[in-house]
C-alpha cells in the first residue's frame, strides 16, 4: 500500500535551517508529482512547495519563496524540502503528500487532487 512517511522535523532558531524528507513506497514515485504542505497551531493547510515527477518543474507559496528548495530523488523514492532562513511563522506539521493521477502537471495547490498524505512532521522554529 502506499506510504509517505516524513521524518527531519525539531526546533530550529529564527534563521536557521531544517531538511525534510519524505519516504514513499507502495507506488512508481517517479511518475507522480508530490508536494509538501503544512498546518500550523489553529490554522488551515497551507499548500508549500510542489515537483513534478521529473523535477523539471518545482513551484513555492510565495510565504517560502526564495527561502525553501523542494527536490526529489526518484531513485531512492524520497522527497525533500530544504528550509532556510526559518522564521517563526514557519512552525507547523509539514507532510508531503502524492497527486492521485500520474504525470499530473495541473496547478500544484489543488488539495482534492491529492490522494495520500504522510502523518506529517513537526517543525518548530522559536529562540
């Protein structure tokens, strides 16, 4: 069955930096866009950052851009989202989360086209 489990979450400083991952099985990882999205404490999700299967196409919220790096190694089945210069209101549960038809280049953000969330991962960003 498939299974997306993040892991890298913790406690990072104001500026400072934190590696998600995100390991899928069950599926061709390689044919799926991914993305990663995030809650925070009495917030809806927000959609974050998004690959297409290839990786030759990656988009961010502009709440990240310029700041995070999504990318993905199809060979080992992971995803990755490099943060930097973290800022508090980056605290959040992050989990990535797989798009239900393979090959799918529509816009990033929809949610009700993605079929499978991770549980997610804590990231916390405070002095």
């Amino acid at each position: 069955q498939v299974q997306l489990v993040e892991s890298g979450g913790g406690l990072a400083q104001p500026g400072g930096s934190l590696r998600l991952s995100c390991a899928a099985s069950g599926f061709t990882f390689s044919s799926y866009t991914m993305s990663w999205a995030r809650q925070a404490p009495g917030k809806g999700s927000e959609w974050v950052s998004g690959i297409y299967s290839d990786g030759s196409v990656t988009s961010y919220a502009d709440s990240v851009k310029g700041r995070f790096i999504i990318s993905r190694d199809n060979a080992k089945n992971t995803l990755y989202l490099q943060m930097n210069s973290l800022k508090p209101e980056d605290t959040a549960l992050y989990y990535c989360a797989k798009k239900g038809a393979p090959f799918d280049t529509r816009r990033f953000s929809h949610f009700g086209e993605y079929d499978y969330w991770g549980q997610g991962t804590q990231v916390t960003v405070s002095s």
